[in-house]
C-alpha cells in the first residue's frame, strides 16, 4: 500500500480489460477493421419517446436542481407500475424501490449498506467481474459458488457446506447469466428464496437482462417468489432493455429494510440522478412489451448468425434462450487470455476471455452480441482462419524440434 491508496482499492482485482484494450489499439495501429464483441454495450438506439423527454427536460428549470426524494418519486412511482403490468407486482414506491445510478453503482453500495467488513458472501464462478471489486471494496469474504452447464449454469446451493451456508449473509444470483447466458426457472428462484430464508442471507438477483429473452422464455422475477421480500433485493436497469448505457439509470427493488439500508447511505454519497434521465426512463418503461420484444428479435438473429457460423467452423455452441452473449468453450487448447489476445491483435475480432469471469470461465470466451448478422458471421470467420493459422505454425514449430 502507498501513501495515498488504501488497501481496500489495493485489494481490488486488475480490471482485465484493460489488457484488451490495448490488444484493439495495437489493431487498430495496423489498420485492421475492428469488431468489438468484447464488452455488451448495445449498439442499438434509445427510443425516440426516451430521447424526447430527456431534450423537453433540459429546457425545463424546475430540473436543474438537486434530487432529493420528492424529485424521485414519478420515476418509482412507473417504476411500480411497470412492475404492476409486467410480473403482477404490487410494489410500494416508499418502501421497496430506490433509484440507482445504474446497477452496478447499486450493487457496490448495498453491500456496504448491508454487510459488515469480514461477512461471507456467496459469488458465482464464472460470474460478473465487477462483482469482485464491490466485495472487496466492502472487505467481505468470499465463498465462489460454480456455475456449471451441465447443471445448466444454475447452483447448486443445496450442496453448500452448512458452515459456509450458516456463515453468509449475501447470496448474488444473476439470470440470465453474464457471462455464461445461463437461465433460471421460477421453480430455482423459489428454491433459492426458500435457502436464503432458511440461513438468513440476503438473495440480490442482478436482473439487467430482463427483456433480451428469446421465442417463448420468460426471465423470472425473485420478488414472484414466495417469501421473497422478507429476503431479497432485484437490481434493474435500463441499460440493456432500452439501450441506454450511458444514461446510468436503473432502481433496487425488494427487501424494505435492505432498501432503506440503502438510501440512507447513498444519501451521503450522491444526489441521484439528473430529473430529465429520470424523465427518460419514465418514458422508456411506458413503452408498450412489443417494443423490447422486437428488440429481442434483433439479438435472437443476431444469435442464431453467429452460433450457425461458429458451428459451421467447428465450435460446440450452446444455443442461448435469453441476454445479449454467447459462451463458447474454444475448440483448442489454448488459454483463453492468450486466444483472445492473439485474436485481437492479429484480426481485429476482440472478444472477452473466459478467464475474466473467474477460474471456472477458463477455456471459454463470451460473444457480444452487439453487431448486425453479417459482421457476426465475418468475424466467425477470421476467428477460423485465426484458429488454422495458429495450429498451422504450432504444427510446424513441432515438426523442426
């Protein structure tokens, strides 16, 4: 630790990123076209009525200032009715809803606002990077809960340890799955409230992907399931259904005692977000179902293009049901830092390693889903060409031993 760096920051996980961003730059200096599958960041646009509201906002002053809870409360309260039409959930704006400036800003705090340094909490491997950075910032200890496919990358949490499942205070779920595209039945979501209501645990289900859910799946809500507000909290966003990444907009839902946790110490930190993304997002969720349903059709094309292609140059793909990714094991043995590295630099395809997402992700690497079909399938197809050039020049370098 230095002078001016704690060792809670110390103690964070390098972002691996990083490294894949300097793989993209060394592309680009090539002048190779790049094709970002890297990170899932929607390439599609905001919707028009969204648009509107923030523009109409800007010129409104009674906007400019800060947002305290009577600024929040019609954005919770179409929030509560979204949930309403949505999942049949009567949910009280004042006692299980908080906005947050995107889930991930929410995720970090309400481990602070619910746990105490040294905690254990309950991580899925592979699972969301971030995630990492949050425990450690909050000092908890961590207990890696795998996600394997052929349990269909749901945990088995009943063959926890009873030490490990009588120590934690948190549990994180996420489905569907980044970065496995995994998905969950409302029958797992009711064993999993039922679990953390027999250990007393705190269940946050990470729920971003809601909406990109294909042919007739449905993403199940925690909070349908019995008993859940006595125990869980859902992180929502409008990042990924509404392609709003930037705009940092989204809202807790669930426990009223781990949601007030919450806003008293967020009331410290921030002011929430500007009124007129609030505004936005009202407008966002009053759109009809049909809007992110079409949206979802977009990404399910995109999906199938590039699992055809990678089949056809001979990936085992697992066809996803729901979320913006695909998880693929790589057909060599290769580290996947090193393959997605190389890929990067010798092709422009950028990808994330599976390794990025924890030990359990090693051997795979995860597809954005975030170009149109045709530029799905090209980059199948360098990633082949990259695949035979390297076995090529390996096969070479045995014969000359």
């Amino acid at each position: 630790m230095t002078r001016f760096t704690s060792s809670r920051v110390s103690g964070m996980p390098e972002s691996v990123f990083l490294q894949m961003d300097a793989a993209k730059k060394e592309a680009r200096s090539k002048g190779l076209p790049l094709i970002d599958l890297s990170i899932g960041a929607s390439d599609l646009p905001p919707p028009q009525v969204a648009l509107q509201a923030l523009s109409d906002a800007v010129w409104d002053p009674s906007t400019y200032g800060y947002c305290l809870r009577s600024g929040f409360t019609p954005f919770l309260e179409a929030v509560s009715d979204w949930h309403q039409r949505r999942m049949g959930l009567a949910l009280d704006p004042h006692s299980h809803l908080l906005p947050l400036i995107g889930s991930q800003e929410g995720f970090g705090h309400l481990l602070l606002a619910v746990t105490n340094p040294g905690d254990l909490i309950l991580l899925p491997d592979p699972g969301y990077p971030s995630y990492l950075g949050a425990v450690s910032i909050a000092g908890l200890d961590t207990h890696l809960v795998p996600l394997l496919e052929e349990q269909g990358f749901l945990p088995d949490l009943q063959s926890l340890p009873e030490d490990v499942a009588s120590r934690a205070k948190v549990l994180v779920l996420s489905y569907p799955n980044n970065p496995t595209a995994g998905v969950a039945t409302p029958e797992f979501m009711q064993q999993a409230v039922n679990f953390c209501l027999q250990h007393d645990i705190l269940l946050i289900h990470d729920f971003p992907y809601v909406d990109m859910v294909f042919g007739a799946y449905e993403a199940p809500s925690v909070l349908n399931a019995r008993g859940a507000l006595d125990c869980a909290v859902e992180l929502y966003s409008i990042s990924k259904s509404f392609h709003m990444g930037g705009f940092r907009l989204g809202w807790a839902a669930g426990n009223p005692e781990a949601i007030a946790a919450l806003e008293k110490l967020k009331s410290a930190i921030d002011f929430n977000q500007y009124v007129g993304i609030q505004r936005a997002g009202m407008a966002a969720l009053g759109l009809p179902r049909e809007h992110t349903r079409q949206d979802a059709r977009r990404l399910m094309e995109r999906r199938d293009a590039l699992c055809q292609a990678l089949q056809d140059t001979g990936w085992d793909i697992s066809v996803p049901q729901a979320s913006m990714y695909v998880w693929a094991k790589i057909p060599a043995s290769i580290p996947s830092f090193e393959f997605a590295l190389g890929l990067a630099r010798e092709t422009g395809v950028a990808v994330a390693p599976g390794l990025a997402f924890g030990t359990r992700g090693e051997g795979h690497v995860r597809f954005a889903l975030v170009r149109e079909p045709e530029v799905l399938q090209e980059a199948a197809h360098k990633i082949s060409a990259y695949l035979k050039q390297r076995s090529a020049v390996s096969h070479q370098r045995s014969a000359q031993r």
